[in-house]
C-alpha cells in the first residue's frame, strides 16, 4: 500500500512539474489573436476562398461564345489531269465554316446562372468565415473555464492531501480510526480521476483549436479571458436582442446564400427550356471547281430540328431542384430564428442564475473549504461532515464555471451572427 502511495505520489510531482515547465511555455490566446490566425491559416477558409476563384472562372468561361468550325477539303487525285494534290487551275478544295449563334436566351441564362452561383460562393465565404468564428470562440471559452474548473480540483485536492497526510501521522498512533484514513485517501483518488478526465476534455478542446488555427508545436494554450468584461458585455448583448422582437434575416448571410441558390435555379430552370428550341448556326461555303461552277460561295442556316427530344426530363429535374432551394431558405430562415431564441433563453436564464449568488462567491467558498479543512482537523466535525462539505463546494464550484461557460457561449453566438 505503501509503495502504491508514494508511486501516486512521484507521478503527481512529475505531472505537476511538467504542467509548471508547460505553463510558462504556454500560448496565450486572445479572440482578436485567434481572428487572425484563422483568418491567415485556417485550411477551410483558404479553400473557400478558392471556391470563389473557382466561380469566377465558370462564369467567365460562360460568357464566352461557341468556336466556329473550319471544314477543309483537298483533293488526294486530280481526274482531269492525274496529278497528286494538284494545286493548279484545275485542283480541288472546298472550304466550309459554321458558327452556332444563341436564341431565346441559350447564353444568357448561362450567364446569369453562373453570376448567381458567384454570389452565393461569395455568401458561402462569409457563412464559412462566421461559422469557423464562432466555432473557434466557443471552444475557446469552453477551454477558459474547464482550466477553471480544473484549478478547483486542485485546491480541493491540496486540502485533502494535507488532511490525509495528517491522519495518516494519527493513525499510526492510533488516535484516528483507520477506515477514516481510507475514506478520505478514496476522495482523494477520485478527485484525481475526475481532474483527470477534465484534463483530457480541455486537451482535446486544444487539438481542435490548434486544427482550426493551424498553430504548430505542443504548447498548452492559456485563453486571454476578461470574465467581468465577457458577462457585462453578455448582459449588454441580452437587452439589446431581447427587445428586437423582429430581427432582420434578409441581411444575413446565410439567407443571401438562399436566395443566391434560389436565383441560380430560376436561371438554370429557364436555361433548359431554351434548350428545347432549335440549336442553329451560321454556314459558308467555298468551293473552287465545283460542279455548279469555279470559286463557288454560299451561305446557308443549320437548324437542329427539336422534332423527338424536347428536353422535358432536364427541365422535369431543374424546376425539382428550384423548389428544393425554394424549401431551403425557409428552413434556414426558421432555423436562424429558433436559434437566436435558444441562445437568447441561454443568456437570459444564466445571467438570471449567476446574479443570486454574492459576486464573491468564489472568494466565500474558498474561505468554506478552508474552513472545514480547520474544523475537521480539530475534530469539530465528523468525517461524514467533512466530505459532505467538500462535495457541496466542489458541485457549487463546478456549477457555477459551467454556467458562466454556457451563457458566454451563447452569447458568443448571439454575437458573431447578430451583431454587425
């Protein structure tokens, strides 16, 4: 038993010492910092920047109209004179062009779909743009109050170590029963395998944060964090949007999205149409010695005859695809409407929570854990007291960061998408 304890006790200092040597190494990460980084490294963001170059491309392709088409003829053998590709008077050589030329707006609503979808990547940018923001901030706060919440298992742990050090000396000589002794070691254990799974959240939290910022090496990342700042700024933010009871969507981006799409599937719904009239083009001919004559010219018009394909099923298709954009925006509209309400409800109801304790809250709890540390130790108290006591102060504790942690998200959210 004993040499499991000190086997505790040695990887306790060691993970201590390294957290000490990695916190002074530690990056520290402000929003406007990570704004930056994202903006400079984030691969998501670099690729939907290249979704617009992509966009730009096709509707500059699109713009641009059908090659003609240059059929030459030259004679292999001259049957006049049996000379072989014979230049002369008397050779051979047909030449014909054809240019096909749009009607009924076959070009046009090409050209207008593609400005469409170039709309709607630019939208698409500010959409990726918001959504990787607000990703970004959240984890970050959520990593701000899980370090918190993971400094509170540490005094909670140093108190009991100190208490269980010291009835460990009584124990040995026979002043405190044994299974006291046992009890109080088992709360220490737990409370070290709680830290522990604590650790590892806020651990991940960092890998997704150091994936969205690109940020290289292995350094623990400490968030620069304001709390007082963060909730007065989050209260600010509730009576603000609480009041507007008609928010405007037209202006948001992802409802420019929808409409970008919405247009863009009117444009290619009527661009299929067009593709059930004739397909024409412009033909010239020269022909040297033909049979109607030397240095024949002729114009003429091609016309592709919609006689058995209509183009019904592509146009069955497009207008399934425009009313599938048409739900999408309603959708999203209902959707950024009931999240604004949700997040609103977050705010509202966690600020109403954290205003009724005292604003010393932590400094009272702290003085409470010391406390019962001083009164157990006298024997004031029972060990029953004692853990009960260090439950109530660890759950409040615990309680209190989470709600800070969820209310500062949402208003975060709030935030990014609401406020311009």
């Amino acid at each position: 038993m004993k040499k499991s304890n000190m086997k505790i006790r040695l990887c306790l200092m060691l993970f201590m010492a390294w957290a000490c040597c990695d916190g002074a190494r530690a990056v520290r990460l402000s929003f406007a910092k990570a704004d930056s980084l994202l903006a400079q490294r984030n691969p998501v963001l670099r690729s939907a920047r290249l979704n617009v170059t992509v966009a730009e491309g096709l509707l500059t392709q699109s713009r641009s109209y059908d090659n003609p088409t240059v059929n030459v003829m030259y004679n292999v053998q001259n049957p006049t004179n049996r000379r072989w590709f014979d230049p002369g008077s008397t050779g051979e050589v047909d030449v014909q062009v054809s240019q096909p030329f749009a009607i009924g707006g076959q070009h046009a609503e090409q050209v207008r779909q593609n400005t469409s979808l170039l709309n709607a990547s630019y939208s698409q940018l500010l959409v990726t743009q918001r959504d990787l923001r607000t990703e970004v901030h959240t984890a970050m706060i959520a990593l701000y109050y899980q370090q918190r919440q993971a400094r509170v298992y540490d005094e909670e742990i140093a108190s009991a170590e100190k208490i269980l050090t010291a009835c460990r000396e009584q124990s040995e000589k026979g002043n405190v029963a044994a299974m006291e002794t046992q009890r109080i070691a088992t709360m220490v254990y737990q409370l070290r395998k709680s830290q522990t799974d604590l650790l590892l959240e806020a651990a991940a939290l960092e890998t997704q944060l150091r994936q969205l910022l690109a940020l290289p090496g292995i350094e623990s990342i400490t968030v620069d964090l304001d709390e007082q700042a963060a909730v007065a700024q989050a209260s600010r933010l509730y009576l603000t949007l609480h009041s507007d009871k008609s928010p405007v969507l037209d202006t948001l981006p992802e409802i420019q999205l929808t409409d970008h799409r919405v247009e863009a599937a009117q444009h290619a719904l009527r661009w299929q149409h067009t593709q059930s009239l004739p397909q024409m083009a412009v033909q010239g001919e020269y022909d040297k010695n033909g049979s109607i004559g030397h240095n024949y010219f002729a114009v003429g018009l091609s016309v592709a005859v919609p006689l058995w394909n209509r183009n019904r099923g592509n146009i069955r298709s497009a207008q399934a695809v425009l009313e599938q954009a048409a739900i999408d925006k309603e959708q999203q509209r209902l959707a950024l409407t009931l999240q604004r309400q949700t997040d609103l409800d977050i705010v509202g109801k966690y600020l109403k929570q954290l205003a009724e304790p005292a604003s010393s809250l932590d400094k009272d709890l702290s003085q409470m854990l010391l406390a019962a540390e001083q009164q157990f130790m006298s024997r004031h108290i029972s060990l029953v007291e004692f853990v009960d006591l260090y439950i109530n102060y660890r759950d409040t504790m615990l309680a209190h960061l989470d709600a800070q942690s969820k209310m500062l998200q949402a208003a975060e959210r709030l935030k990014v998408v609401w406020i311009r």
